[in-house]
C-alpha cells in the first residue's frame, strides 16, 4: 500500500504542469523633475524611489534605478510616485506629497524589458511663500 502511494506521489511531482513564469520587467532608470523656475524655484531634487501601482495595485517601492520583474502581460496602467527620504533616513522612506503622481499605460511581453522615466512635477494647487536660490531670497 504504501509503495502504490508513494509511486503514484512521484508521478504527480515528475510529470506535474508546469506554469510559465517568465516575467515581464518594468525598469525606472530615474525619474524627471521639472518646476516652473519663477514661481516654483530650481528644479533640483532628490527623488531615491519610485512607489509603482499597477492597476490600482500596489507592486512595491523600489530604490532608483530599478528593474521590476512582473508576472503579467499585455496592457496595464502604471501610476508611479516620487518617493524620498523623510528627513534624509533611509529608514523612513515615502511619497513626497507635493509631488504630482506620473500615470502611464504600458504593454508587457514575457521576457522583454519596458523602460519608463516618470516625468514628475510639483502639484498644481500648491503656493510658494518664499523661493531660495541660494543667490537671493523671493517672497511671492
């Protein structure tokens, strides 16, 4: 009895379907960061990381550059955020909030790679109270 179970349990595990997971792969190299220099001031930044949903699902965040295996194909819509340091510790790591989300719609194929850089800039509602460019002080 026990050498008919055991024969049938390895034919199960030799002759078993296995699944495809060849994954498709999504690379950020970096991310743009432009402002409108007069009112929003220099464009200098220090986006680390890209906080990356697909489909309204949460796929991970992922220090920059990154490359992104995912078990899926076809056409999907991408919304990455601009993700920082809060108060310069790695430990604390999340999306800044005056940042605008970059929202794209990409096609994945099994085993090929989609390179996107998210283009970011600040939000449209926000007001800049003072601008320092480290060559004189504006206050709007």
């Amino acid at each position: 009895m026990i050498k008919s179970l055991l024969i049938v349990f390895s034919a199960f595990l030799l002759f078993s379907c296995k699944e495809d997971i060849t994954p498709s792969w999504l690379e950020i190299p970096a991310m743009n960061f432009t402002t409108d220099e007069p009112i929003e001031g220099a464009n200098s930044q220090s986006i680390d990381d890209a906080w990356v949903y697909m489909d309204g699902k949460a796929i991970g965040v992922f220090e920059l550059p990154c490359k992104i295996p995912i078990l899926d194909e076809g056409e999907h819509t991408f919304i990455i955020y601009a993700g920082i340091r809060q108060n310069g510790i790695n430990y604390y790591r999340v999306k800044y909030p005056f940042y605008e989300r970059y929202e794209t719609t990409l096609t994945l194929v099994k085993g090929e790679t989609v390179s996107v850089t998210p283009q970011i800039t600040y939000k449209s509602n926000l007001h800049f109270e003072m601008i320092e460019d480290f060559e004189a002080l504006v206050c709007i």
